[in-house]
C-alpha cells in the first residue's frame, strides 16, 4: 500500500471507498501549511457554543467509553461528550488487550473514531481522573460523568513465591507483548523449557498461544517488537495451563480452544482419565457448553486424523491440567523459579458448571521456569470519595446508577467486573447510554454553568492529546510498522507518544 492510502486510511479506516479527490485533500491537509488546522480546534469545545447545551464526561476510551458516547450522541443531538483517558492513546483494551494476532477483533476501533470525530465529541488523552483532574472537578462542570474507566489491575494468588521474578501476572505480559508503556521494561526471562499458565480464561489460552505460535506468524502482527526479539530466542516448548476445577467449569470458549488445538508445530495434550464420565453429561449441557466440552472429550479420547497428522510434526506441547491449586512457587538456590506445587483438588456437587473445587492431601509439582498468573483482572478505586465494592472490586452500583451519587454513573468492567467479551461491553454501555439519556430528559440532572466545564479544558488543555493528535500516532505508528512488514508497530514510551502527538 504506498503512503498516501496508508495516510488515507488514517482517517476512513477503508481505503477501498475513498476517492482521488479525498486523497488529495488528505494530502493537502499534510502538507506543512495546512498542518495547524486541526478539526479539534472547530470541535464543540470552543466557549463560542451555546449556553444552554448539556455537556456530559466519560472516563475511559475502551469499549465502555465509546460506546456509552456513542449512544449519548446518537440519542441526544444536542449534548456535547467529554471523553478523558488517562493515556496519550484511546481504546483501552482493544489496543492492549486483544491479542496480536486477532486483528479481527481490533475492527471495532472503525467505530470508535467514527464516534471520536463528531463533533460534539471531544478526545482529552493523557489526562488521568484522579491524578490531572478530580472527580470532584468533573462532576461540579458536567451534567453526568459516565465511569469507563476499566479494571487496571490484576488479582493475586496470597502464596509464596509469587514475588519471585519470573513469576509475571498474565496482565503484565500481555502489557508486555502489546506494548503498554508501563509493560515495556518487564523482565521476561523465556530461557526454559516449560512454562505454567495459571487460569483456565480466554486470557490464559491468549498467553499460552503467544508462547507457542511460531515467531513467523507472531511477526506480521503489530506485536511489539521487543516481545518478538525475546520470543524469537525463547526456549518455551512446553507449556502447562493449570486451572483449579475440571473440564465442565472452563472459561475459555470453544473458537479459542480449537485455535490452540490447531497451533502449528504443537501438540495438545488432555488426559483421558480427565474428562472420562463426561460423554454421559454431555447431552444435558447447553449449546456453547456443550460444543465446548465435546471438543475437550474427543480431543483427548479420539482426536480427529487431521489433528494427530498434524501433531505428529509437533516440536512443542501444551497440557491442559485440571484440578489442580498451586499452593506455592519453588526456587532453586539461585532464586529463580524452579517449578509450581499444587494441591490436587475433588469436585463437589452434581457434574455442572457450577461445581466447586476442594483441595484434598495430595499435592504434586509441575516443574517450569516461567510462571504467568492468569485468574483475571480487577479494577481499583479512581477516588477515595467513589463507593467501591471492594469484595468484588466494582464501582458500587445499581444497574450503572453509583449507589447514593446523582450523576454519577459507570459502565463497563468497572461496574460489572471483569469479565466479559467487547459485544458484552457494547450491550452493557448502550444501557448506560439510555438511562444517562432517561435521567437527563425527565430533569433529574443538574446542568451546570457552562463556564465551570470550559474552565477545566482550559486548565488541561496544554496536557492533553486531542483525537487528531492520535491520529498523528496512529499514522506514525502504521508508517513504522509498514517498514518491518508489520500493520503497526506501538510507539511503548510516554514522551515520544506526546512528540509525535504535538509534532507540527
Ligand atoms: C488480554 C485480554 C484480551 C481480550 N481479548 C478479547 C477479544 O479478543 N475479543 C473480545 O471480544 N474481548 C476481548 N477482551 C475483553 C474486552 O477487552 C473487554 O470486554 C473490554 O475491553 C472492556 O471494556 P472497558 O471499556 O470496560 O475497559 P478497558 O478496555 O480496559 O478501557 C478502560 C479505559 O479507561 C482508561 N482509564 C483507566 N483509568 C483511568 C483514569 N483514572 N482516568 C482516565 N482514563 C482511565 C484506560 O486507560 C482504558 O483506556 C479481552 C480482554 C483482555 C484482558
Ligand atoms: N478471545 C476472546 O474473546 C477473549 C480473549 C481474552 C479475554 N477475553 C474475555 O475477557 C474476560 C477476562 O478473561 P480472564 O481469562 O482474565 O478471566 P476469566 O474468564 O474470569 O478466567 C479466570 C480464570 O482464573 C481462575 N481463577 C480465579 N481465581 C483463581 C485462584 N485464586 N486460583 C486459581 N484459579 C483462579 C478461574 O477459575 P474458576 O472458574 O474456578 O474461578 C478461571 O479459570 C473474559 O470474559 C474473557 O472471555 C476474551
């Protein structure tokens, strides 16, 4: 694709649809004098707009962000809607979650900027609420303010040696392979042969496949480049991915689970005796559940001729391990990470999906060197004044309503938690969407004086990137990646995010 469609792309996301004409004007726009004209300057966050228009804030560009705008200016063709994220970059975890080679999936992002460049919508990047911004100032300036702000930590297994190096949450190594600036610097020590993924998640199947998919797949991804350098030395060819309870209770699904079945030059491996019995409940499972665990029955019982070709090439394995709790992490006298003991756990209750896990006496150790913790993630308090649901590690809401705090409202993995794919998120953000619309239609909301809003852009205005500065990133980003053969390669460092954000 040469420059100017790539530039083009920029800005459509469809390059097949644009015109001679607009690729002219996009060049034009490129050119030196045309570069300080930017679209945000125009954008309703000019004092000039009138008065009386309500103006709302959203706090996260993830999915629930963007979605909840979208919904907001769809319904209200009057309101104007702040979004604040904390990063120079919009997207949240479709651009650092969603792994690498899933480009599919990053196609929601078409959407995204569509709803950025209303123009009643407004990008504040690099300002983090709480930190360059109070809640307090966002609620006393907005009519609503929408939290989306995500879950940004991950939990803990509470045993010894889980501060071992090493031993990386899969929160951090996904950073890590998808360039989250904080992740950059991770050490990543892929000098082993066997490795244990703890979690039987998406996340967990995510973490497994990058350490398994050949560098030579991994390397036409926009997989960070550093990842790949490590990767491409990596002595990994055996990975363990333990979960606690049994066949019937995993929460991967079925697409993940056959990708990984079908992972070139590796072999999967689920005991017999694990899913014996399981044919006989099989029938009485639902659709998804039931899919699922036949694929598990049949790859371990009578896995299909084409799968066994295939793994008869095989150079590395993965093994599904149930069952099982890791009570601690082992070390040898170097104090690096010499293996996992777990305790071996019974199912109690009748064969469901909702059977609980008890450990028993017996314990048993998996030897590996690398240990990556994926029993998912966990969102954080933004404001000691928000009520938190700390048991849970929510917002404290009620269907998206903060519990006892007009206006303020959330969506998304910080009020349902964390789990749930992006269509989940949509659904969950668009209902936002409509009860923020509802509270503000029948005059529950306050509106306040215009001049408090255009006063906190003002104060943050020099820190922030606007959505066309992104979009000096994203074109930055692609240019780089097109010379490595790669769709983009992530710019990981703050400072030069912000060069290239404000470079004119
Ligand atoms: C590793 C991983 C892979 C996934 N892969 C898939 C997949 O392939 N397909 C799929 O459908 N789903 C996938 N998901 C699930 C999907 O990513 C979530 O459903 C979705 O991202 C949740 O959206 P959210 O907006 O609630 O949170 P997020 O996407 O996390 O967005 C939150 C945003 O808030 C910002 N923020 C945080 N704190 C502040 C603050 N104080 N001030 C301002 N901004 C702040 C963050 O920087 C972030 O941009 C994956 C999840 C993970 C963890
Ligand atoms: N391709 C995709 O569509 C994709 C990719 C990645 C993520 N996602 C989505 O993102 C969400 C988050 O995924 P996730 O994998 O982080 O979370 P998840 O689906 O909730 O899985 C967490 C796993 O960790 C286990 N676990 C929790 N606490 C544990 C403990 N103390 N000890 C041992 N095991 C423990 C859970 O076991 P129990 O069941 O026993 O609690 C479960 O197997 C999910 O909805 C997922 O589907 C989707």
């Amino acid at each position: 694709m040469n420059s100017v469609r790539r530039i083009a792309r920029c800005f459509t996301g469809t390059p097949e649809i644009l015109t001679w004409r607009k690729v002219v004007t996009l060049q034009q726009w490129f050119s030196p004098s045309c570069r300080c004209r930017s679209s945000d300057s125009q954008k309703s966050s000019s004092s000039s707009s009138p008065g009386q228009q309500c103006c709302v804030a959203v706090v996260g560009s993830g999915p629930a962000g963007f979605y909840t705008a979208q919904q907001l200016l769809k319904g209200d063709h009057n309101l104007i809607v702040d979004i604040y994220e904390k990063l120079p970059v919009p997207f949240g975890l479709v651009r650092f979650g969603v792994a690498p080679d899933h480009p599919e999936v990053k196609n929601v992002i078409h959407t995204f900027t569509n709803t950025a460049k209303n123009e009643r919508c407004n990008f504040f990047g690099n300002v983090e609420v709480g930190r360059d911004v109070s809640l307090k100032d966002l609620r006393d300036a907005y009519s609503a303010v929408i939290l989306c702000y995500g879950a940004s930590a991950n939990r803990t297994l509470g045993i010894p040696g889980e501060d071992l190096p090493n031993v990386i949450s899969a929160r951090s190594f996904v950073g890590w392979y998808n360039g989250v600036p904080q992740d950059k610097e991770l050490q990543v020590n892929l000098d082993c042969e066997s490795a244990v993924v703890l979690g039987h998640g998406n996340v967990a199947l995510d973490v497994a496949r990058i350490l398994l998919t050949p560098v030579s797949i991994l390397e036409k991804t926009d997989i960070s480049e550093h990842a790949l350098k490590a990767l491409h030395r990596s002595q990994v060819s055996k990975v363990h991915v333990v979960g606690r309870r049994g066949p019937l209770q995993v929460a991967f699904t079925i697409k993940e689970l056959r990708e990984m079945i079908k992972l070139p030059g590796t072999q999967t491996v689920i005991r017999r005796e694990d899913v014996e019995g399981l044919d006989k409940v099989i029938d009485d499972l639902p659709r998804p559940r039931r899919r699922l665990t036949e694929l598990l029955y049949k790859t371990a019982v009578a896995p299909s001729s084409t799968d066994t070709r295939l793994w008869e090439q095989a150079t590395k394995e993965w093994r599904l391990v149930f069952l099982r709790s890791p009570v601690q992490i082992l070390h040898d006298n170097n104090g690096s990470v010499s293996g996992v003991e777990f305790a071996v756990n019974k199912l109690q209750g009748k064969p469901s999906q909702f059977q609980k896990a008890v450990t028993t006496d017996l314990r048993e150790t998996i030897k590996c060197g690398l240990v990556l913790s994926s029993i998912g993630y966990r969102s954080v308090p933004l404001d000691s004044s928000l009520p938190f649901d700390s048991k849970n590690g929510i917002i404290d809401n009620e269907n998206s309503r903060v519990r006892n705090e007009q206006g303020l409202y959330c969506a998304g993995w910080v009020g349902k938690g964390p789990v749930g794919v992006i269509l989940g998120t949509m659904t969950d953000a668009f209902e936002t969407g409509k009860l923020v619309l509802h509270d503000l239609h029948s005059g529950h909301l306050k509106i306040p004086e215009r001049m408090k809003r255009d006063q906190l852009i003002n104060q943050i205005k020099d820190k922030a990137v606007t959505f066309t500065d992104w979009q000096r990133i994203d074109c930055a980003e692609m240019a780089a990646g097109e010379k490595l053969g790669k769709p983009r390669e992530k710019i990981t460092d703050i400072q030069t995010l912000l060069n290239v954000a404000r470079r004119s």
